[in-house]
C-alpha cells in the first residue's frame, strides 16, 4: 500500500468524529510493532520520528527510510511524521526524505517570534505538499518553556493558526509528556472551546499519561490527533525484563526484542481502538 498522507488520515478521522493514534518510532522494532498493531485493529496510523530520535541515531535517514519501508508495506493507511523538530533544517531534510509530515515547534521562542519562524517552515513545507504541525501553549513535562500547567488561550491559538497557517495545532490542555503515570487530569472544557476557536486539527502530546477514558472523551471533545510514547515504551521495557528474568542465560538481542516487539503490537491496537472505536 502506498503511503497515506497525515492529512488525509487526520481528515478522514475529523470527520468520522474519532481518534488518529500518532505513536513514537525509536529503533526498527517500533515501526513495525506500531504497524502490526494497527494491522490487527484495522485502523490507520502515524509513525512519528522524534528530533529526539534522530539525535540517538545520529542522523535521520536511517530511522526515516526504515519507518517509510515499513510503512510502505502496512496493510493499512500509514503516515511517516516528523515530531517535535526544532531546527528547521532537519524538517527540510524529511521533507527531502519523502515523510508526509512534519511538527515543528517553536514554542520555546516568544510569541511573535514562534509565528515568524512557523510560518517561514509552513510556507516552505506547503510547497512541497508537506502538512505541518506546530505547537502553542507548551505542553508540560520537558523542562524549560514546557512548564506544567500552562495551557493554550483559544484565542491565541485561533490567530495564531491564522496567522501561521498550519495544518494541525498542538495544544497544553493538561497532559504532560514522559508520564509514568496515567493520572494527567484534561480540561475538557477547554477542548471543546479550542475545538470551537480554530479549523485545524486539535494534536493532543503527552497522552501516555491519560487513561483510556479520557482519551476517548478527549476525542468526542474535540482531540483528532493523539500522540503516545512513553506508554508504548513501558511495555517494551517490561517484556524486556520478564524475557531477561525468565531467560537469564539469554544474549540473542531478538530473543527478548521479539517479545517487546510483540507487547507494543497489542498496545497500539488496543489504544487504536480506543481512539476510533467500531
């Protein structure tokens, strides 16, 4: 199956009323877990490749055109998607690389200055057909300008949508990235108004700290895209672990990486349903 545009999945889902499951490619045996689980869900799904990422692997083409294979030969819709990409060179070099999407997040700048910079790559992805993600009201949980408890202004981000032209706009509604814990309280209300206030994809980033429930009521709110990754994260690890502890004379990494590989698969569906129920 050829790739799927990220806009085409998110509008898809908009309109439909669900849910797009965005989740974090850190090595090979994420993709294609993310992929197995969509496949066994039959939903479609976003691979994302964090600037995080790219820095673990010291550059982004070997983590990009494995995701894109592995995309490629999804039996369902798959997007590639760059999260999280503060240096405007490495959105043009995916952009380069083929990936349908891209989030570029300035929100560490001042006002005037996130919409300056966003705007400048909005206009460079859109001629190359490239939908962009940017970011408004910092979403918790990364130190610095990601300060817990900021959350996004609707008007704010309606002028800044307007003022930018992005595709989809990721906003501080009460979750946090890294959470170990899935206790993030949303302001639902608050999502219901930005849902209101701009024509755009809502993105929702730190999910992996909101319970199912909330997900799911995140989405009837107004939520369209929901990114996860230290949820997904935990269950590789802990497969990891049981294999090791189980298997202490093990030292084939696909031994204990087939298992990992293999509990993320029923993460991502199970979420995926959550998100887009039948």
């Amino acid at each position: 199956m050829p790739l799927t545009p990220t806009d085409e999945i998110a509008r898809r889902a908009r309109a439909a009323g669900t849910g797009v499951g965005a989740f974090n490619v850190l090595q090979l045996e994420h993709a294609q877990a993310i992929v197995a689980g969509a496949e066994s869900a039959d939903r479609p799904v976003v691979l994302q490749i964090s600037e995080n990422t790219v820095r673990y692997h010291g550059a982004l083409e070997p983590v990009a055109l494995a995701s894109l294979a592995v995309a490629r030969a999804a039996k369902v819709p798959v997007a590639v998607h760059l999260d999280h990409a503060e240096n405007p060179d490495l959105v043009r070099e995916a952009v380069g690389l083929g990936l349908g999407s891209v989030m570029f997040d300035a929100s560490k700048l001042p006002y005037d200055e996130n919409v300056a910079a966003t705007r400048e790559v909005v206009e460079e992805c859109h001629r190359h057909g490239v939908w962009v993600e940017a970011e408004l009201g910092e979403v918790g949980g990364k130190g610095g300008a990601h300060t817990p408890g900021v959350r996004t202004d609707p008007e704010e981000a309606r002028a800044f949508v307007d003022a930018t032209g992005v595709d989809a706009l990721a906003v501080a509604v009460g979750s946090s990235h890294q959470m170990l814990t899935r206790d993030a309280v949303l302001d639902f209300d608050l999502i219901t108004r930005l849902r209101a206030a701009v024509d755009v994809p809502l993105v929702l980033h730190g999910s992996s700290g909101v319970p199912n429930a909330d997900l799911a009521l995140a989405v009837t709110s107004g939520m369209t895209k929901v990114n996860v990754s230290t949820h997904l994260n935990k269950a590789f690890t802990r497969a990891v672990r049981d294999h090791l502890a189980d298997h202490p004379e093990a030292v084939d990494p696909r031994r204990y990486l087939a298992p990992a590989r293999a509990a993320v698969a029923r993460e991502v569906a199970h979420l995926l349903t959550v998100l887009a129920p039948a």
